[in-house]
C-alpha cells in the first residue's frame, strides 16, 4: 500500500522532529534555540513535500528506509545552508 501525500509528509515531521530531539539532547548546558529548531523541522516537511513531488513512493514496508532517506538529507541540507550563511555573514 502507498502512503498518501500527508502520511509522507507527517513521516517527515515525525523525522524532522527526533532529529531535533536528538540536537537538543546532545546539547547538554547548552540554551535551547527554537528559531533553530523550527528551521530544522520546516525543512524536514519540505523535504517530505518535495519527495512526494518527485514521486518516490513511500510503502508501509519501507518506512524506517525513508526515515534514515529523509534525516540524511536533512543532515547534508541543513549543513549546506549553514555553510551558505556563515561565507555570507
């Protein structure tokens, strides 16, 4: 069975959100920054928009695939951006 366009989407914000979860529990003593961490979850849905766009189907069997799929192109993404601004900055 192929997932709808929202339970991809909603993949992507569950993956978006551990991926914050995991940032702010590594960050012991560290302020939590919730600018940062809304960054991260509304690239994480557009992530999951586009590659339900691009028409890589997400099947009931292959959910943690898409999850691992989707938090290393959050990984790489993100870090591209945060490059991108601070040569800027």
């Amino acid at each position: 069975m192929v997932l709808t366009a929202i339970e991809t989407i909603l993949i992507s914000l569950l993956m978006s959100v551990i991926y914050v979860i995991l940032g702010v529990a590594k960050s012991v003593g560290e302020d939590f920054e919730p600018i940062k961490a809304g960054a991260t979850i509304v690239l994480g849905l557009i992530i999951g928009t586009v590659m339900y766009i691009s028409g890589i189907p997400i099947t009931e069997a292959n959910v943690t695939e898409q999850l691992a799929i989707y938090c290393g192109l959050l990984y790489v993404l993100e870090n591209i951006i945060k490059t991108i601004v601070r040569r800027l900055a």
